[in-house]
C-alpha cells in the first residue's frame, strides 16, 4: 500500500528534513523540528505525490487517502488529548499548503477548523472563554466561505462593519461574545443566500474541503503567475499540511510571532523577531496592531515604548532563545521562524532558511564559516553571484517614497536619477556647461552616443535588448541602463516622453533603476555600496578555489583600471571601435572610411596611428603585464557613416573633396542588413591597411612598454566574425608582416599570439581548420546568439518577452547562454579546437562571460577564462568558484 501520510509531533515524525520534494519545506521542517525534539503542534503532511496524483487523475484522490487521513488525525487527537468535532473537547486543526520552494501568501490557508455550531460551545467552555470561541468560529467561517465556498471575503467585512457601527464602537476588540454570536449568525446566513446551502457543519467535510482548496490553489493565477517569475516547475506540486491549532489569541499569556536567528537586515548575530500578545498569526501579517520586539536590545534599537518578550515573558524568550541557537546549529544557516504561545507555553508553527539582504548573506556566511559552523567552500556556495550586483552599484533607498512610470529590461544594474536629456549631444552639454545631471533617454543607440553615455547617470532606451548597444555599452562603463522600455514613446522633436497618459519634459527629473527595470518620476533617493571587510574576505577565499580565469571586457584607462580593482586577471575583449569614437577621431575615420582609394584611406589611418597607440601604451601600462586581448575593427560600417549634411560637409573638407562626392559614397555603403555585412574581419579582407594599422599600433606600444618598464608585453590579437580559415590566414600574414617590420625597426622582439573570435556558427563547426592557424579562441556569444538564433540582439527584446511568456524560450538567450543550442556548438568548436592544436587557450567575452549560469557552462566545456564587464568581474570570480566546487544552480543560489 502506497504512503500518502506523513505524521509529526509528539516528539517524533515520519518526515526529515530532507524529504521536501515530497512534503514540501513547511512539512519537511515541522517532521525535522518534531525530530528534534523541539515543541510543534502535531499533524501530518499529505505529500506532493497527491497533488500530483489529484491533477493526473481529474481531481481524484488515492483511494488509500480516507483511511490514512483518517489514522492521523486520530494520532494527534490522541497527543492534544482532545476530539475532531468533539461537543465538549474538541480539537481545531489548521491547513495549509507547503511546496518544495516557498512560494508567500501564493496559495490558500484556513485556520480553526473543526469548528460548528456545536464544537464552538465546547470551546468556549474548555477555554473559559466564550468571545474567544466565536471570534475563533467567525473568523473560520469567513476563511473557509472566501477560500473553499468562494464566497468573497467582503460580504463579511461589511457585516462586521455594521455589527460594530450598531454598536458605535471602532475596534473588532471591543465586541462582546454575543455580538460575535450575532455575527457567526449573519455569517451563516450570508453563506445559505449565497450559495444555497449552509456553510458545513461536519468537520470532516470541512476538512477534504479545505484539503481540495490548497491543492486546487496550486493552480490559481497567482501561484501561476509567481511560479513563472521564480522558474518552479508545475509538476511539483504542493503538499498540504493539517496541524491541531494552539492560540496565540486566548489573553493576555498568548501571543503570536515570527523570529529570525540572525538580524536578516545586517547580518549580525543578534536575536531579531517580533510579537503580538493575545494575537493570531494572521494579526502579525495584516500590520492592524504594532508589534513588539522579541530582545530588550531589539527594542532599544527601535526606541520602541513597548516592553520585549525578553523583559515580559523571560521563560518563555530562554525557550525560545535555546531553540534559535539549536535549530541554528543543526540546520547550519539563518533560520526563520513563527511561534505561537498559548497560555504560557512556546509552540514552533514553521522553521525555514531565512531570507536576507546580500550584505547580511555575506556577513552570515563569513561568520558562520569563522565560528566553524561551515566551510569556506560552504561559505561561498551561500553567496547568490547575482545579488553581488547590489553591493558594486548605489541602490535605491528601500524607504523612499517612489512613483513608477513604466518598466523596461534590468539592462545595467545601479539606480541613478537626473534630468531627462534626448540627444547624446545634450547630455554632454548639459553634464560640461550646465553642471546637470542627466538622465539620457534614446529609442536606441549607436556608437556614435558614446560621449552622452558616457556623462549621463543612466542610460534609458525604449528599444533593444539585453545585448543590445545601449546595454552592453553601460555595463560596460558600470553606468545604470534600463532598455528597451516599451511603454514609452519617445518624441524627439517634442523633447518629450510620454508613458500611460502621462508626459516628461526635457529637464524634469526621472529615476532608474537598473537592477529591476524600474522608471520612476522625480528623485529616488540612493544608498552608495561599500565594499566591506566582509565582502573582501570572501573573494579571497573565492580565488583560492577557482580555475577559471577572470578577464574583463574593457577599452578605456578608466574601465581598465575598474577591471583591475575588482580583481580582474586580464583583459579578454578590448573592442577597438569604441576607441574611435572621440570626437578628435571620429572625423578622421570617416575620412578613412569614405576614401575612395587605399591612398585616401592610408593618408586617413597615418593620423590615426598615434592616437591608437597611445590607447594600447595606456592599456599595457594600467594592464602591467596581465595578457591583454585585443579585437581589431569590427563593427558594421555604417556606425561610422556621418548622417547630417553638416557632418558630410565636414567630412569632405578634411579630405578636400567635394562634399557630393562624399555623399555619394555614403550612400554607396548603406546596408539592409549591417549586422550581417560588411563587418569584421570582412573589412580586413577588403581594407586590409586598415588591420595592418591597428597592427602597428600594438606592436609599437607593446616595444614602447616593454622597454620603458622592463616588463614584456605578450599582445594577444584577434580577428572578429571570422567564418573560413583562409580569412583568418590572409591577416595573420598581414599581421606577422607588419610584427616582422615593427621589431626591425625597433630592434626588438616580442611575442604575441594571434587569434579568433568564435561567432558564426560555421566557424564552430569548422573549428579543426581555424585551430590550425588559431593560436585561441574567444567565443563571442553576442554574436553567435544572434546567428544561432537567427535573432537580431538589437531587435529581439519586444518578442523575446512574448516567447519567453509563452515558454517557448526560458530565458533571453542573449544573457544566459543557450545550453542547448549556442552552448552545443561552444562544445563542438571547444573539442575540435583542442583536436587541432591541444592546449588551445579558450575564453569567451560575449556578455555571458559574466552570467553565473553561463560560467558554470563555461567551466564544464573546459575554457580557460571568462572575460566580463569590470562590474561583473566579483560576481564572476564568485561563480566561477561555484562552479569548480560544482554546486552551481543555474541562475542562483537560492
Ligand atoms: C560577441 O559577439 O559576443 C562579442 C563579444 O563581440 P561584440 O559584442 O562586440 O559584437
Ligand atoms: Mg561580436
């Protein structure tokens, strides 16, 4: 015969804490508490199994369920010394629900039940106190008639209401045993008009009733709905938990509370909880009375008027207190707890990991491991990777008052407010002339934005998705960005943006935040991070446990320098063009581009060259010796193109040609699709001086520094979007030239290696041949996303949503790497790769390389390094330590 109960209490159960995929977390604490030996009301759990049994079989339970239930109750009427229904004694059970993960307030509840007509005069004896057992019955009865009758909550509200204005009183505290008669009478009626029958008076009718509305919760549009946002799988199901009921409620002995072992706030060691005297869970919950707190010191802290727990019920806070530092040491982590005192006596309702801030994880997890409670390697497995973003970037003020406008993407984490500017060339007008701070607002942006981005406070697109321009290039400067917002309309011309009927004028104030995608109107006040002696503490122990390398993705002196602070072990990806966009060069590069002759565009690179090596001198110098891995040109030409007539006649005056002449060729060069044109290493083959020239520039800086600190540089150059190994062929040989001529001119050697990027599918597959000319290999995941998929990264935001709504796609697979399918050809590419050329050094730089999930991937197909924004370099570094002791859970820890 199949098991479809668990029992507890009395100082045993048939469940462990172990077993929570079958009873769920609250079930699975209660039998480990009851284990324990520690006070908790008895019951029993029927299991996930049944929920999932009562789904595959039309709402159907086992047949062997009756019986079972049946036994346990007798279990606990036996141990509470009191019957299910009774007249005289009768017992009270509650039910609950309880899946394997914690899913608050999401599915049904219904407390007191065993109560009727006939069992509420017997407590009311039992209990000496009649206005206790009628609180108690109507209270029952507006649960069950709202929860299992659906019979809505306010049809009793309102009766309360006119009970208590008929006898002009305010508080429900003040009504009598009789009035609370009356009102279990008009309850009653309520439910016969409504539904036709009369609210159940047979208690065990009542009980599959209630048992039938917590499985049938599991399947309500919140519990949907949160199961989507937290990725819990439907078929887990709930199990359901029946309890006998203490009071927290019956005078001034009882009370009712929740307690956490550690202050989940901060993280110190210090009993935190509060309490409701003569109160009912759902009294703490609801926020109808103040608390008070649980310590003397807590109520200190609170410069709180109302006595602790510690000061007006001593016994029991020692009890309580004792039980904290057992369930602590024996669950190994913070706990959080609910209690209920009834006449004097403590009964622990729940015990769970506790949720707390990512200072006060990193603080408990670094004492924990000091006090010996844990390992380090514990320690670091408790740290979500994620949440570390909180601590590097300011946040919102969790107090402030707030207004949200509209949400978009959590594009680049940090919160910031400002002036709302449109133009990249506002927002540097108003940064340097006007002292503002801005906000800068675009439907997308392009390269050529760099200098608005670069000022502004945030960065906020209506467009675009994770891995689009605006996103990549804000993490990358650790510059807070909401994108692709689509709520709002953006009206250029106007200077104005308009969300839900509502308009922001150029120069008002709005604030993001990064992290959640959140737009708020006006100022929100932030909390700066401070990276404490805690957090500090961890990444040692991080790097002692890790093999994967951790580069960063980075250009400038000043996320160069950001990289390394954060810990960073080199630079994995330094995109070139990003160097080109100053507005001293950007001229002149578009001289180079719209030369019509290799001799328009070389007099065009003769002027660049200095400015270049000047940027890969600076680079090597911050870098000291780290490897630096640097991409030479790659973007779509078009991001380069002048698009005003001002700009073209600029352009053709620098060159001293006519400006038609340029204006011709600017349109000779538009693109349908420039994504997929004429772009990286494709401009090497055809402009092949334009590779010989960032050539150059290394190899001279990489002399210049060498010599300059006695410290040899070992460039690391890669060729971008390469699909064919003759492509990768012809610049190697151009750049072994120029190499060739550089150290003969300088008379000095180095060595360099010379690589590819990884970012087409046929150079995945065809990964053997590459390698043989390949000295590594840096997956750029952007781009073999977008190519995998068939997805543009710029465009796919809007309709990625619907996808993943529809659970086609789980998640944007431009920001966790797609296991399956992108992640298969990192494997195949990895492994024939390493067939050509063992030892071959791998790494990936597309934005995945910062992504925990991603990085556990990383290190399970063997790269070498993962190389991410300076910003993400922490949470990095702490992934990858999580996924070397191989406890990785995807997304995050917890
Ligand atoms: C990539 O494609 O993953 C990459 C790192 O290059 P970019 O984002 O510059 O195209
Ligand atoms: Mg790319």
């Amino acid at each position: 015969m199949s098991k479809w109960v668990y029992s507890f209490g009395g100082g045993r159960a048939e469940g462990r804490a172990d077993m929570k995929n079958l009873l769920g977390g609250k079930g699975a604490n209660l039998a480990e508490m009851a284990n324990l030996g520690i006070p908790v009301p008895p019951g029993f759990t029927i299991p996930t199994e049944v929920c999932t049994y009562y789904y595959a079989n039309g709402n159907a339970y086992p047949a062997e369920l009756t019986e079972q239930v049946t036994e346990a109750l007798v279990r606990v009427e036996e141990i509470m010394d009191a019957k299910f229904g009774d007249a005289a004694n009768p017992l009270l059970v509650s039910v609950r629900s309880g899946a394997r993960a914690s899913m608050p307030g999401m599915m049904d509840t219904i407390l007191n039940l065993g109560l009727n007509d006939v069992s509420v005069e017997g407590l009311a004896k039992r209990s000496g106190d009649a206005r206790f057992a009628y609180d108690s019955y109507r209270r029952f009865i507006q649960m069950y008639s709202d929860v299992v009758l659906g019979v809505e909550h306010h049809h009793f509200e309102d009766i309360l209401e006119e009970a208590k204005s008929d006898r002009d009183i305010t508080l429900d505290t003040e009504l009598t045993a009789d009035d609370w008669k009356k009102v279990v009478g008009k309850y009653k009626d309520k439910v016969l008009a409504e539904l036709g029958t009369p609210f159940p008076q047979d208690v065990h009718d009542q009980l599959w009733g209630a048992v039938g509305a917590v499985f049938g919760s599991w399947m309500n549009q919140r519990a949907i709905t949160y199961r989507r946002l937290h990725d819990i799988p439907e078929i887990w199901g709930t199990a359901v938990n029946v309890q006998a009921m203490v009071f927290g409620n019956m005078g001034d002995d009882c009370c009712t509370g929740v307690c956490f072992t550690r202050d989940p706030s901060n993280g110190d060691n210090d009993f935190y909880g509060e309490f409701l005297v003569n109160a009912q869970g759902e009294d703490v919950v609801a926020g109808i009375r103040t608390p008070q707190q649980l310590t003397k010191h807590g109520r200190e802290l609170q410069h709180s008027d109302l006595p602790s727990m510690e000061e007006v019920m001593p016994e029991v806070f020692r009890e309580l207190n004792a039980i904290r530092h057992k369930l602590e040491a024996h669950y190994k982590d913070m706990q959080d707890m609910e209690f209920t005192v009834q006449q004097k006596r403590l009964w622990m309702l729940q015990t769970r990991t506790g949720k707390r801030t990512t200072n006060a994880a990193l603080k408990i997890a670094v004492d924990m491991a000091r006090e010996g409670l844990i390992t380090r390697k514990e320690a670091i497995g408790r740290i979500d990777p994620a949440a570390l973003d909180q601590l590097l970037h300011p946040t919102l003020d969790p107090k402030a008052a707030r207004d949200l406008l509209a949400r978009g993407l959590p594009a680049s984490p940090g919160a910031a407010s400002g002036k709302v500017v449109f133009s990249a060339e506002d927002a540097e007008i108003w940064v340097k002339d006007k002292k503002e701070q801005v906000i800068l607002v675009r439907i997308e942006t392009s390269p050529e934005d760099i200098g608005g981005m670069h000022v502004s406070e945030g960065i906020l697109t209506t467009r675009g998705g994770m891995t689009s321009h605006a996103a990549v290039v804000a993490r990358g400067m650790g510059t807070p960005c909401v994108a692709g917002c689509g709520e709002i309309r953006v009206d250029y011309a106007a200077k104005t943006l308009k969300v839900a009927g509502r308009v922001v004028r150029e120069g008002e104030i709005i604030t993001i935040d990064g992290g959640t995608g959140e737009v708020f109107a006006g100022a929100v006040p932030t909390i700066q991070p401070e990276l404490t002696g805690d957090f500090a503490t961890l990444m040692e122990w991080v790097d002692t446990i890790r093999t994967l390398k951790v580069r960063a993705n980075a250009e400038t002196p000043v996320d160069a320098a950001t990289a390394r602070k954060f810990g960073a072990e080199g630079i994995g990806l330094c995109r070139t063009e990003h160097m080109f966009f100053d507005p001293e060069r950007i001229l002149v590069v578009r001289e180079m581009i719209l030369a019509e002759t290799e001799k328009g565009r070389r007099a065009a690179l003769a002027k660049l060259l200095p400015f270049q090596r000047q940027d890969f001198v600076d680079l090597f110098n911050i870098m000291q010796g780290l490897p630096v891995t640097i991409r030479l040109l790659d973007p779509p030409l078009h991001e380069f193109l002048p698009h005003t007539d001002a700009e073209i006649a600029e352009v053709a005056q620098a060159a001293g040609v006519e400006a038609s002449v340029v204006a011709a060729r600017n349109a000779s060069l538009h693109e349908s699709n420039p994504m997929l044109g004429h772009r990286g290493c494709r401009l090497g083959i055809t402009y092949p001086e334009i590779y010989e020239m960032q050539a150059r520039a290394i190899f001279e800086a990489a002399v210049q520094v060498s010599r300059e600190t006695g410290r040899t540089v070992t460039p690391e150059i890669m060729i971008p979007l390469v699909g064919a190994k003759k492509e990768l062929d012809l610049m190697k040989a151009a750049i072994d030239k120029v190499a060739g001529e550089v150290f003969a001119e300088a008379s000095y050697q180095l060595k360099y290696m010379v690589g590819t990027m990884i970012e087409l599918p046929r150079a995945a597959l065809l990964a053997g041949q590459i390698a043989e000319s390949a000295e590594f290999f840096s997956f750029g995941t952007n781009d073999l996303t977008q190519t995998t998929f068939g997805m543009s990264r710029d465009d796919s935001g809007p309709f990625l949503e619907v996808y993943r709504a529809k659970g086609i796609y789980e998640h944007d697979p431009f920001a966790q790497l797609d296991q399956q399918g992108v992640g298969e050809l990192v494997k195949i590419a990895s492994e024939r790769g390493r067939a050509a050329r063992p030892g071959l050094k791998l790494g990936i730089c597309g934005e995945h390389g910062g992504d925990p999930s991603s990085i556990a991937f990383c290190q399970s197909v063997g790269l070498d390094y993962v190389s991410c924004s300076p910003y993400r370099v922490p949470i990095a570094r702490l992934a990858a330590a999580q996924a070397a002791l191989g406890d990785s859970k995807g997304s995050g820890m917890h």
